[in-house]
C-alpha cells in the first residue's frame, strides 16, 4: 500500500470516530425524549380512559358529596355537593367519584390530591374489600408528611364511604404494586377501613 | 429482607435490667428515650422552596432534644446521628431492643399552619393474639397504643401552650414507623419546610426541644402506673 493510501485510511478512520463521538450524545438524548415522550402517552392515555367514564356516561345525575381541603393548611376536609351523572354499579361509580375528587374543586390550593395522579384501575371484591391503584404521580407529587399524606387518604375513604356505601375496605396500590407508606410517612400496607367516622368540618 | 428474631422486653420486665445498676426508682420505669430524626440519606423528606431539608431539620431538633432529656437524667440514643437512612425496620429494631424506654418520631411537613406542632399516635389496632409471650413484628404497637396516647397528651399539651394554633391534644394517624415499635410511640410533626424563612423554623427549634422535654417528663410517672398487662411478658418481634 502506498503511503499516500495510508494517509487516506488514517484521515478515513479519524474522520469516522469524530462523527460517532459527535453524534452518540444526540442518538442518547433522543433516545431519552421517546421514551419520555411514550411514558407520558400512557399516562395520558390512561387518565384519558378513566375520564371517559364521566365524560361519556348517560347516568341521570345525582348528588354527589366530595371531599376536599377545608383551608391551605390542609387542616381538615369539608365536604363539597357536587352533581354527578353516576353509575349503579359501584366499581364504576367509585372509579366516577374518585376521577371527580382528583380532578379537585375550583380552588386548586384546596386539592388533596396531585394534579397529576390518575386512577388507574379499581375492582371490589364480593366481601366489600376494594382495591384502588393510582398511578406513580401520587407517591411522588404529593407533598412529604403525615399531615399532607393522611389528608390526602382520608379524602379518598371519606368520599368512598359516602358514595359507594358497597364498598367496606380500601387497599390502595401504586401502579399495580403493593407499597410501604404513601410518601414516606402514611403506612399503606394494610387495608383501611372505609367509613363515615373521619371527622369533617362542615 | 431482614430476618432474625429481634427481643424488646416490656417496661414491666424488671428481671431484664442492665447489669450496671441504676437507680432504684429508675429501673422499673422510664429511663431510655430512643429520638428517630426521620429520613436521611437519599432521602430528605420534605423539602422548602429555600432549600430547607427536613432531615437536616429533624437532626438539629434531636440534638436540641438530647440536651434537655439527658438534663432529666434519661438515657437518650438516636436511631441515626449523621446522615444516613435506616429503614423503617432498622429504627424499629433499635428500640425493640431496650427495657424501659419511648420512641420519638421527629418530623418537619411540606404543609400545615406555619408556627404550629402536631403529635401523632398510631389509631386503634387489634391487638393480635400473644402466642407464648410472642407478639408479631408487624403489630407491635397494639399493645402499647394507651401509653403512646397518654404520651402524646403530654407532649401535644405542652406544645399547644408554646405554639398557638397547635392541636390541644394528640392526633391519630396510621403512621408505618410506629406500627412495629413496641414501646410508647409517638410522631412529633413541625409545620413546615414551607416557612417564608428558615430563620424562623431554626427558632422554633428551641421550644419544641423544651416542650418535648416536659412532655416527656410529666409521662414518666405514668408509665409506671399504666403499663398494660398483656405485655408483662417478654415480648419478642418477629422481622419479616
């Protein structure tokens, strides 16, 4: 091979790993933005699917009590009358609720729950035992402690309880998986009980 | 997952005592007060638009607490004193461990009426059934919820007098890390990490720490007289 070939191979091969080196990082991040870009499809996709469910029912509308938070300083709940087209069947009609108290009042600082949460399944069992699974948003956008966390579980239960008098106990999931706490503090590994007993301030 | 047995002798286990002996009128009853700064680690808990961490938070109020207690002749011990995360499990294991003694639980939240302290015991549960002086891991606070209130009384009472607009009595919240701590329990919980200045939540530190303290010591009597009977036995956790 002549050394003038040989340049050409070396310039060659310098030039090829200058354009993988250039262009790795941008392979990487758009590999990075469809991915984030498929997850919040599913997402929406999902609460899509959900809100349908309110959207599109034919059920004459009745009055439905929500709870949401009595102040800012999520120091209590009081309940909101809201009027609602609701299905009879009660997993349908908790999913119709539960969408409703997590879309929250017109006054967003009174919401107990993350705006970006959504409801992603939810099935009672014939022992009244339900079981509601949210998607990851709760866990991680709901702001950390006992007070913010109970208050958020509390509304759920609360509006539960009042609404689908079917359902006696609540497991709650997060994206299909069995979890500790809520957000570090509030224990949800056993069952509660739902039940008209929380305190409310009227 | 941890596996093991981990024993925690009831306050009424006299037989159980260290060998070193203290005093008399302190071996029956109170005399270790175990202080869980929460969080840690990788996780910092709540977290202020200032760049307040409730861990950092909760580890200047524990060693505030330290303080006052060891004045009142306590023994105190931390279930972490820097920057690490024990699990919940860990934390519970520290204090199951010892005779005689109440678990704090300290917490700063992101919401909550800015100025104000909220004390937090476990809600009622069923007390599972004792098989050979045995109770699960898992319930480990049943037994143990009258004292916890009663402790939580104390605490909330003295905190309501400092910060105005605090709950006069404690709270009930279904909180994972007192549920498998078998001794009187409570979560002290700090509004919040959202206070306009840190300033002001590093000068309510002082008032809580002292409210905490007298909480601690009008108890102490109390957990002579009330010790519940089911729990005279040993009591041995099972971790899962």
């Amino acid at each position: 091979m002549s050394p003038k070939w040989r340049v050409r191979i070396v310039i060659g091969l310098v030039a090829a790993v200058l354009a993988a080196a250039l262009y790795f990082p941008i392979l990487k991040k758009r590999v990075k933005r469809q991915a984030l870009v498929q997850q919040k499809s599913e997402e929406q996709a999902r609460r899509e699917l959900t809100q349908s469910l309110n959207a599109n029912s034919n059920e004459p509308k009745v009055k439905a009590k929500l709870f949401w938070a009595v102040d800012g300083d999520d120091s209590g709940l009081t309940p909101t009358t809201v009027e609602l087209p609701l299905s009879n069947e009660p997993a349908l009609r908790a999913k119709q609720v539960l969408n409703t108290l997590l879309a929250g009042p017109v006054d967003s600082e009174l919401k107990t729950l993350p705006s970006d949460a959504a409801l992603l399944a939810f099935y009672i069992f014939p022992d009244g035992t339900a079981v509601a699974d949210f998607s990851e948003a709760m866990a991680t956008s709901i702001p950390s402690g006992v007070q913010s966390e109970q208050l958020a579980v509390d509304s759920i239960i609360r509006t539960l309880a009042e609404n689908v008098p079917q359902v006696k106990g609540l497991k709650i999931l997060i994206h299909g998986q069995e979890v500790e706490t809520l957000a570090g503090h509030l224990d949800l590994s056993s069952t509660f009980l739902v039940s008209t007993n929380i305190p409310v301030k009227k | 997952m941890l596996a093991g047995r981990i024993a925690a002798r009831s306050q009424s286990s006299a037989s159980g005592a260290p060998s070193a002996s203290p005093p008399a009128a302190q071996r029956a009853g109170l005399n270790v007060v175990i202080l869980d700064p929460a969080h840690g680690g990788t996780d910092p808990g709540a977290r202020g638009t200032g760049g307040v961490r409730e861990s950092d938070i909760v580890l200047d109020l524990a060693a505030q607490v330290k303080r006052g207690l060891e004045a009142q002749g306590f023994q105190v011990l931390q279930t972490r004193s820097g920057n690490e995360d024990p699990s919940f499990d860990d934390r519970s294991a520290l204090v199951n461990a010892q005779t005689g003694a109440i678990f704090l639980s300290l917490h700063v939240s992101s919401t909550g009426l800015s100025g104000t302290v909220r004390v937090y015991a476990m809600p009622e549960m069923a007390l599972p059934p004792m098989n050979g002086g045995l109770i699960p891991w898992e319930q480990a606070q049943a037994a143990y919820l009258p004292l916890s209130r009663r402790l939580g009384d104390a605490v909330q009472g003295e905190l309501a007098q400092k910060f105005k607009g605090s709950p006069t009595e404690v709270q009930t919240a279904s909180i994972r890390q007192l549920r498998t701590t078998a001794a009187p329990a409570i979560a002290v919980e700090i509004s919040s990490v959202s206070i306009a200045e840190k300033a002001d939540l590093d000068r309510m530190l002082p008032g809580v720490a002292d409210a905490v303290v007298r909480g601690v010591v009008t108890f102490r009597p109390s957990y002579v007289t009330a010790a519940p009977a089911s729990v005279s036995a040993p009591v041995v956790g099972v971790k899962p």
